[in-house]
C-alpha cells in the first residue's frame, strides 16, 4: 500500500486474530496485536501489547496509549470468550465478564482512536460477532453480547459515515480454533455432526474469517458500511447444533 495504515487487533495473537494479523501484514498493514499474550511470529511491521481485556481500566489505559503513540487507522475487534452454559446455571458475572470483553472494550478503544479517524476523515472498525447471536443453546450470555455487538455497529456506522469511518460486523460460524475446541472435542462424533449439518460440509477457517475482516478493512471499500457479513458455510440459512 503507498500509504501506511495502522490496525490494532484484539485477540490477535492466536486463532482468528493471529490469522487476521497475518493477513494485514501481508497487505503492507502495520499491526498492533491486544491480546493476554504476545503472538508466537515475529515481524518488522508488528508490536504487541498484552492487555486482559477483561480489566476495563486496563483496556482504557492500554486505548489511550495507543492513541498518543500510533495513527489509528483501523480497529478491529477480535477477541472473545464464549463460558457456554444452560439458562439455569449461567451466572449475571458472566454476563458482566462477557459484557465488558464484546461491548465495553470495543467501546473504549473505538472512543480511543475515533479522534485521529476524525481528524483524518478515515478509519476502518470491524467487529466480530457470530452466527451464534441468532441463538443457539448454551449461548445465553455470550449470543446476548455478540448480538448487542451488531446492534452497536449499526449505530456507529450511522453516526461516523459522515466522518469518512466505516463500521461492519463479521459473524462467523464454526470455525476450527481453540476455542472452538475448547467446546467441541477434535475428531469427535460430535464434531463431524457439526460439519455435516453446515451447508457447505465443513468447519471454516479462520483464513475464511480474516479474509472477509480485509474486504471492510480495504481503504477503498468506503460505500459499505453497517453491514453484518455472515461467515458460516450457509449455517445462518439454516439451523446447527453444537
């Protein structure tokens, strides 16, 4: 790219995030990975700050330093945590914890680095939902919060289309990271049901999720803004069980 661009990435050290990060140094992006750890790949256009994303005093701290120290271009909101449970055992604290990671950090850090987007009349904000905020059982807290996520977005996009900023949501479905085998155990029965159920007859990648994260990052994508894109091999069409 002729001209440099900036991106923080939440939860870019591992997962969707490690492979977004990638992705965006690949296209001459310099990256800003926020994560609990440093990303376990090097590279000259790289940094890391290590952040729980959890403490939002710290997430604050973290966007204001940011702010001062870089050019903002692009913010894309990764990181999450799913803490499955039925209605009867889920617990208000992890409404609050998932809350504060999906709603209130995006939040924070957007409110960080809005002011240099503004000066420049530009900037890219992406964040990652899931087609899990359509419901899906075990999901309570963590389907409420991703789906306020889209809610947020719109919002944005709204109020900041004027100042040449765009705000999209990714929603992914199921796709084969830690997380997501922290839930469904590798080679198991139940994860073939899964992929057999997808439309598409498989679990994505989460090189299928960052390129769809690049398509609203392009600089050259301004006219799409609001949108809510659903990476899930058809399973948004139908209905999955996990």
């Amino acid at each position: 790219m002729s001209t440099e661009y900036t991106a923080v990435v939440t939860g870019g050290s591992v997962g969707i995030g490690a492979e977004i990060t990638r992705q965006m140094l690949d296209a001459g992006y310099r990256v800003i990975s926020m994560a609990r750890r440093d990303p376990d790949f090097t590279h000259e256009r790289l940094s890391s700050v290590k952040v729980d994303l959890l403490d939002s005093e710290a997430v604050e701290q973290a966007g204001a330093e940011l702010a001062e120290q870089h050019q903002v271009t692009h913010f894309i909101h990764n990181a999450g945590v799913i803490w499955p449970n039925l209605l009867p055992d889920v617990k208000l604290e992890e409404l609050q914890g998932l809350t504060q990671i999906h709603l209130g950090a995006a939040i924070s850090l957007a409110q960080a680095f809005l002011p240099n987007m503004e000066q420049n009349q530009f900037g890219r904000i992406v964040l990652m939902s899931s087609r899990g905020a359509l419901g899906l059982q075990t999901r309570t807290a963590y389907s409420a919060t991703k789906a306020g996520m889209v809610g947020m977005a719109r919002t944005w996009a709204l109020e900041l289309a004027p100042k040449g900023i765009t705000v999209n949501v990714i929603s992914p479905g199921p796709i084969q990271t830690d997380m997501f085998y922290d839930v469904v155990e590798a080679g198991s029965e139940r994860e073939k049901n899964i992929a057999k159920g997808i439309p598409v007859q498989r679990l994505g990648r989460a090189d299928d999720v960052a390129r769809a994260v690049m398509f609203f990052s392009d600089p050259a994508n301004g006219f799409v803004t609001g949108q809510n894109l659903y990476v899930c091999g058809g399973a948004s069409v139908g209905s999955i069980v996990i």
